[in-house]
C-alpha cells in the first residue's frame, strides 16, 4: 500500500500588535496551515531570516528592537514545504537626548537648548522657582530664551502614540548684570606716597 500525505498549506499569521513601542514584545499566531510540521522565521530587512522560537502555533516574539518581519514554514516528511504570508511588527522609539543647553548665564542674555536627537511630538517649558511656566513652546529641535535674574528649570519632553512619554529636565541659573560703581575720593590731590579714601 501507498500513503499519500496531504499538502502543505501555508495558513495565516496575526500578532496581538501591528505596531508597537521598541523593546516590546508580541504574541504571534499562525492557523489554518496543513502540516506536520511547523517553524517561525524572522527578518529585520525582509531579506534575511533566521529561525527562532521553536514550533508552537502561538509565540511570543520576543522584544523587537527594529521593525521586525515573520512567516511560518510548513513542511511533512515527503511534500515541498510552503511558507505563509509575512506578517510585519512595526517597532516605533521614542528617543530624547538633549545636545546643549545654556544654563549659565546673565540676565536678559540669549540662551539655547537644542536637541541632538528625538522621536515624536516635543514640547519645550521653562519654570522659575515658584513653578509658574515663564515660557514654553511646541515642537521644534530647540528654543531660546532671555531671562531675568532666578532660578529655572528647563524641562523637554517627547511623546509618541505607543510609547510612554520621555522627559529632561536641566537647571538654569541666570545671574544679575555686575552693576558699575561712581567713586568719590576724599581729596582731589594727594602727595607722592599719601595713602586716599575712596567710597561708592
């Protein structure tokens, strides 16, 4: 007698997410396929795939660092085995990392903060020590700012739609403009090696 094994069919995959916040991790599907055999391939560029995670209809996929692509191969011991449609996890960041920030400075001189890089919507605020924002701004790489005289705190955030808000916060300190002092001498002329009171 002759067996006969069925076909292999591909099925399908789903993901508990589509789109995810970097270093996360999903749970990945595969149904509907026609096999004894199963196993899990991923790729970063949709190129090269390697395996991973063994032969379970459902795994998780482990934390994504980049967008990441996966398909399931289903194969028997005698018919051609067959891969299932790509299922892509798009992994978004949400990186904040402040370049420079001018926290140093005399009043009413122009300080910057700007930013080396960043990922989502940013918002810019600056509060002196009684919490009162004094100046803030939506969006854009960076901000100038001229102060009087105090304390503040700079404070830079991002947001994205899937990942949690990141925040800086920097201390500036502007100091007071030196004032110049009028000097009065207690006498218009003095003798060579005479001591003269001066006062302001």
């Amino acid at each position: 007698s002759v067996f006969v094994e069925s076909k292999n069919q591909p099925g399908s995959i789903t993901a508990s997410e589509e789109v995810i916040c970097s270093n996360s991790s999903v749970l990945l599907s595969v149904s509907g396929y026609v096999g004894q055999n199963l196993r899990w391939e991923k790729s970063e560029n949709e190129i090269d795939f390697v395996s991973f995670a063994g032969n379970q209809a459902n795994i998780s996929s482990g934390n994504l660092a980049k967008s990441t692509t996966f398909r399931a191969i289903i194969s028997n011991a005698t018919c051609e085995e067959v891969y299932s449609e790509k299922r892509i996890v798009v992994a978004t960041s949400n990186n904040l990392v402040l370049d420079t920030v001018t926290n140093n400075l005399c009043e009413k001189e122009i300080g910057y903060a700007r930013l080396e890089s960043a990922d989502g919507d940013i918002t810019w605020a600056i509060l002196n020590n009684d919490g009162d924002t004094v100046k803030s701004q939506l969006g854009g790489a960076s901000i100038a700012y001229s102060l009087a005289t105090g304390n503040y705190v700079l404070h830079v955030s991002s947001r994205t739609d899937f990942c949690s808000p990141q925040k800086k916060a920097v201390e500036i300190i502007v100091h007071g403009k030196p004032v110049a002092l009028n000097l009065t001498a207690d006498r218009d002329t003095v003798c060579e090696g005479a001591a003269l009171l001066l006062s302001g």
